[in-house]
C-alpha cells in the first residue's frame, strides 16, 4: 500500500549555525525525497545568558520565508548540538522494576554530577538494558518550551528533538564493533567522547575545547582509560569529525588507533531513532 507522508523540515541547531532543509512530502516513502530547501546561517552570539536564544531566532527568520502551504503541519526534525546537552551514563540496576523507577534512578545520577541545574532539566533515557545500562541526556526546559512553541506558532509538527550524539551514535552503529567501543563526535569548539566496555555504557564526556582540539582529545582518552582501569594497548577510536579530516593524521601514539567515519550527514546532522541507536551499540558486543 502506499504511504502518505508529509512535507519534512529538518533542522540543526548549534551555537554558531543554524542548518535548515525542506523535503517535499511523497505518496511513498522515497529514499531520495525531493528537496525544496536548502539553508545555512552563521549565528552571532551576542553575549545573552543562554547559547541558544540565537540560534532559536534565526531558526525563525529561516522559516518565516518558506512557503506557508509548505510549512502548514510539515513535520519537524531537530538535531541539537552537544553545546545545549548535557549527558551521563547510567549504571545497570537488575533492581529497576518500572519506567517511573529509572527516571528517578536517572535524575539521581544526573544530580550526582551537574546538582541543582538538574531542576531546570528535561531528562531523556535510552532504551533501558538493566544489565548494560543506558545513555542520559537533558537539556533547558526553556529550551524545549520555545521549539515546542515556534513549531505551533507556524503549524509546524514538531516529532523529533534529538541530540547530535544520539544520531551519530544511531547513523554509524554498525560500524562500531569490538569489546571497547571508543566513539568521538567533534563539532565546533567542543566534542563528545563515548566508551562502552562489553556492551556496558561506561563513560561519556561532553568537552569544551579550550586551545587544542587533538591534544585535548587525546589527554581525554588518556584520562578515561585510566578512571576505567583500562590499559590503553592498541585501543580503536572511532572519529566522527566532519570539518576536521586530518585530526589525529600524525598520532604517534601507538596505543590508540584513529578511525575517521565518512560523513553521511549532507548539509543537516542526521536525524535517526535514539532508542534504536543505543539497542544497536549494546548489541555490537554480541557481533564482535
């Protein structure tokens, strides 16, 4: 049977840019949907208390210039840079009985390290492995109100809210494969680093960079490895960096080996299930 979707509007969202695309809606699920628009504007933060005001506001002034029949109950996707996130892993608990429980277990271990900011959080959870643990990620209350409101002020669907982890992690999970799984997503000024141990999420980092990008990175590795107990011997880094090609081309280092993933992300971060992508990296471990 065929199936009616409809118009899609895509969205990255970063300090420093605002990346927009419009596919026209199909009578059938087409891998290659016709694209409409096609946008991308630098954002000049301003020094306002928040880093996501700007971006928020050019969001707008991109919008208010696509068509109004396009616009009208499109759906909308968007991809949050790992600047507006802040994440933990999860412990495993076997003794978690319902979802009511994990979120509490999850608001926990998030107050444990970033406090009374937790107040003014949205939390989001993994799909839940209690042998295994999970990923969690929050985000400004505020923020998630004003999309929430932009999309109803342009009768726009609002279906997705995704942070920029979830979907690279989502994008390249079957790629990732071995007993450690080493993950680093790196945008502007600032990168992720993931490790899983047997399929267990260990550790998540989500790093500013304050003068060197390689030499930061590499010192987070180190520091990781060590708080794990973990002897760095030959150990594979899997690197999503985009706009960095050459980082790490001349590692001396012999106990880490960089590999860089191709970028599949077009002009937009992809937008992928993040329940899917955390079951996918849990289940390498059994495909190693």
């Amino acid at each position: 049977m065929l199936r009616w979707w409809r118009n899609q509007i895509q969205v990255f969202l970063a300090p420093e840019q605002v990346s927009l695309v419009g596919f026209v809606r199909s009578f059938f699920r087409d891998p290659h949907p016709e694209q409409r628009y096609a946008q991308s504007v630098a954002c000049a933060q301003t020094g306002v208390t928040s880093q996501w005001k700007v971006p928020l506001q050019t969001l707008e002034q991109m919008l208010l210039p696509i068509a109004a029949d396009f616009r009208h109950r499109a759906q909308l996707h968007i991809t949050l840079s790992s600047h507006f996130v802040r994440y933990a892993t999860i412990a495993p608990q076997p003794a978690l009985a319902n979802p009511d429980e994990l979120m509490a277990y999850a608001s926990f271990q998030m107050r444990e390290i970033y406090a009374e900011r937790v107040d003014d959080w949205e939390l989001s959870v993994s799909t839940w492995d209690p042998c295994n643990g999970a990923l969690c990620a929050a985000i400004d209350r505020n923020l998630q109100a004003e999309l929430t409101a932009l999309a109803q002020r342009y009768q726009i669907r609002q279906v997705q809210l995704v942070p920029y982890l979830a979907a690279a992690l989502d994008c390249y999970a079957k790629q990732l494969a071995g007993e450690h799984i080493w993950f680093v997503l790196v945008e502007s000024g600032r990168f992720c680093l993931v490790a899983l141990i047997a399929g267990v999420w260990r550790s998540v980092r989500n790093q500013r960079v304050v003068a060197n990008l390689q030499e930061e990175l590499l010192s987070a590795l180190i520091q990781t490895s060590i708080t794990l107990g973990i002897q760095p011997s030959s150990q594979r880094v899997y690197l999503l960096a985009p706009d960095h090609p050459n980082l790490f081309a001349d590692n001396h280092d012999a106990r880490w080996q960089f590999v860089h993933l191709s970028d599949e992300s077009s002009s937009v971060a992809p937008n992928f299930s993040w329940s899917n992508a955390i079951s996918a990296i849990a289940d390498r471990r059994n495909h190693a």
